[in-house]
C-alpha cells in the first residue's frame, strides 16, 4: 500500500499538506516550520539533524511493556511517525530507555523498541511518549515519506480561485 501528497491550499492549511493513505482517508502532515522566532530556528536545525523525517498521522497502535514491575498493555494512536520509531500519549508511566514494543493494529506486526523520550504527565494522566525501534523500519507504517529533498518553499502553490465574471448590463 502506498500514498501520495497532494499539496493543499496555503489559505487552509499552510504549512501542511495532506497525504493519500491507500485506505482512502486523508491524514495531515507537517512540513516544516519556518518561523524565524529563536525557539523555530532552534526547531529547524533540531529538524535538519534528524535520520529521517516525520509525518503528523494518528495510526492506532498496541504499546506493550512493564510498568513498576507489572506488565502493561495500552492502546494508543501515533501522533508523529518516522522510520526510526513514533510518538504517542500513553497513562502508562515509562522512563527513557525503557524496552518495549509496539504493534501496528492495522498489521499486527510487532516492533521491539525502546523508549527515547517522557515528557510529563498531562492532566488527563497522559504522556507524550517517543518511541525509538530497535533497528530502522520504514515499511512499518505501511506510509511513504516525504523525499529528503522536500522542501514546502519550493512547490508550486495552486493559483487563487476565480470568480466567475459578472455580465456587464
């Protein structure tokens, strides 16, 4: 299963742009931001020292591990993906490096990974978690990526849409 971008209006949806899943939904994804403000450069340069660029799309997922000693399952979405692992909200309390795995519902298949990030808990009890794999798995989303290459300064934007023009009395 592939996908495809289609570029989107800069009046809706600038910086985004919308990727084709090939179950005929239509998900966000983030370009990157080009703000100029200190904490967006800070962002872009984290952005180009990335292994691989990530994509906004919720993909339901099976996060599986040990939590003080107990064993957990959670159901989550993804909230980014890229070929070197995820972040999702998990209640589950984790730490970094923490092993886990994580399970694609749509496949089934079955990542052992390990935990890279924890933020704080929200007020809803909820973590934003980055999940790192164990090795590279770009195929795991069953997504195609954007090229290394993309750069949203450069597409062609589409022209405004035109009014029809009023007959003259």
């Amino acid at each position: 299963m592939s996908s495809t971008y289609l570029p989107q209006s800069r009046s809706l949806l600038d910086p985004h742009l919308l990727l084709y899943s090939g179950d005929d939904s239509l998900v966000m994804a983030q370009t990157p931001d080009t703000t100029t403000s200190a904490a967006a450069s800070d962002r872009d340069n984290s952005a180009q020292r990335r292994r691989s660029q990530r994509v906004q799309i919720a993909i339901p997922v099976l996060v599986r591990g040990k939590s003080g000693g107990q064993s957990f399952e959670e159901a989550a979405q993804t909230i980014l993906v890229s070929a070197h692992g995820c972040m999702v909200r998990l209640a589950a309390t984790v730490v970094r490096a923490q092993p886990i795995s994580i399970v694609n519902a749509k496949t089934a298949e079955e990542m052992p990974c390990e935990v890279a990030f924890a933020g704080k808990k929200d007020a809803e009890g909820k973590t934003d978690v980055g999940i790192s794999f164990a090795e590279l798995a770009p195929l795991f989303w069953k997504i195609s990526f954007p090229p290394e290459d993309w750069n949203l300064s450069e597409r062609k934007l589409p022209d405004a849409p035109r009014q029809p023009a009023k007959p003259v009395p």
